[in-house]
C-alpha cells in the first residue's frame, strides 16, 4: 500500500502535469485568434488597395467624359465659326460672336479641369502602385505566418497528446478518492487543487496557516485542506524532504 507521502507526490506530479496542460491549451486556444489578426490585416491592405483603384477609376472615367464633351464643344465652335462668313446682318454676326467667345472661355475651364485630372490621375496610380505592392507584401508575410501558426499548433497538439499519456499514468497513482476531491476542488479554484506550504504560508492563496496545522502537516499522515482556499495542502519539506549532504 502507497504511503501518504507517495500518494500527495503523485498528486503533486498530476497537477504539474494539469498546469502544464492548461498552459499549452490556453496557446492552442489563441491559435485561431493569432490567425484572424493575421487575415485581418490582408482584408485591410486588399480593401486600402481597391479604394484607391476605385479613385483612379472614377477620375479615369471623369477624364473620358471631360474628353468626349471638350471634343464635341471645340467642333460646334469650329461649325459657328464656319457660319460667320456666311451671316449678313450685325446684330446675327455679333450674337454668333458672343457665343463662340462664351464657348471658347467655357471650353478653356474644362481644358484646366482636364489638366488637373491628369496630373491627379498620376498621383493616384502611383498611390496604386503603393497600395498593391503594400497588399503584396503582406500577402506574402501572412502566409508565412499562417503557416507558422499551423506548424506551432501541430506540435502543441502534440505535447497535449504527450501530457495526456503522462496524466492518464499518473491517475492510476492516485487513490480514486482522492483524485475525486482533487477534481472537485480543480474546477473551484482556477485549476489549481494542490499547493505546498513552505514555512507557516500556502503558496495557493499565500496566507499563513495555523501553527497546529503546520505540525500536523510535518507527519505527512492525513489528507489537510488550507483554512483559507480550501486547496489540498502539504507541507514541502515532509514530502520532498532534502536530500542529505555528503558526509
């Protein structure tokens, strides 16, 4: 039959293996959101680089109207122009006149507006040019993380695999009893059930313990319970007692 201090140390051992384990879970568990910032960050640059694309569109296509309109205006003032040797009286000569001045002030405004949508439209492709290449390189660095994430996951599960052969093993060192407690008293206490005492103190709520309690934990004969967490406690030099010096 296994002494106390046989059954506390494989206790001891199985919730070094459950801490262990509900660290690499907890790493696992912020795989998918390490993942998400990653594909996040490409769906920001790929939307920066379609706004972008969208301006140099919509300046591409303001530009042909401008063009098509500024063309069919310069050939109705060549047409008007046609006519004025061809009027008779003044008053028509000058209302032409008028006209074609009018035409050609309006079509020298767009002939500018013209020029600054040009000198805009290659700002805008170098912002495009920016933002693609901005997108390229991050498609690139986020497939290479992704795939680290990947490869970082495969081998957590792989450790979770590995813990969970050792914690089956250490289980059957358990009395059924008392891995029952150690269970219940898990799920209460953020997954912690065992804490040593070192001295008069419980490293799992670090508050001192009875002084009578203290001598009784020295025996290492009795299952205790710390007055403050309610954690199963022992003391740390009766169950790992030092090892003696050389003589």
């Amino acid at each position: 039959m296994s002494s106390l201090r046989e059954k506390l140390k494989a206790l001891e051992e199985l919730q070094q293996i459950d801490l262990e384990l509900n660290e690499i879970q907890a790493v696992i568990a912020a795989h998918p959101a390490r993942r998400a910032e990653v594909e996040a960050a490409v769906v920001a640059a790929r939307k920066a680089w379609e706004q972008e694309q969208a301006r140099l569109d919509q300046n591409e296509r303001e530009r042909r109207q401008l063009e098509t309109l500024l063309g069919m205006e310069r050939d109705k003032v060549k047409k008007w122009e046609g006519r004025l040797g061809e009027i008779r009286t003044p008053r028509e000569y000058a209302a032409l006149s008028r006209e074609i001045d009018i035409a050609k002030k309006t079509n020298d405004g767009q002939s500018e507006q013209l020029k600054e949508l040009t000198a805009q439209a290659e700002l805008l492709r170098k912002g495009v040019d920016a933002k693609e290449e901005e997108l390229s390189d991050r498609e690139a660095a986020a497939q290479a993380e992704v795939e680290a994430i990947e490869q970082r996951k495969a081998a957590d599960e792989e450790k979770v695999r590995g813990l969970e052969a050792r914690r089956g093993e250490a289980v059957k060192q358990v009395d059924p009893g008392l891995l029952s407690k150690y269970e219940n008293i898990k799920r209460r206490r953020a997954g912690i059930a065992i804490a040593p005492v070192v001295g008069m103190t419980c490293k799992g709520c670090h508050r001192n313990i009875p002084p009578q309690l203290a001598i009784t934990l020295q025996r290492a004969d009795s299952i205790e319970t710390c007055p403050s967490c309610h954690r199963i406690i022992y003391s740390a030099e009766a169950v790992n007692p030092p090892a003696p010096s050389p003589a």
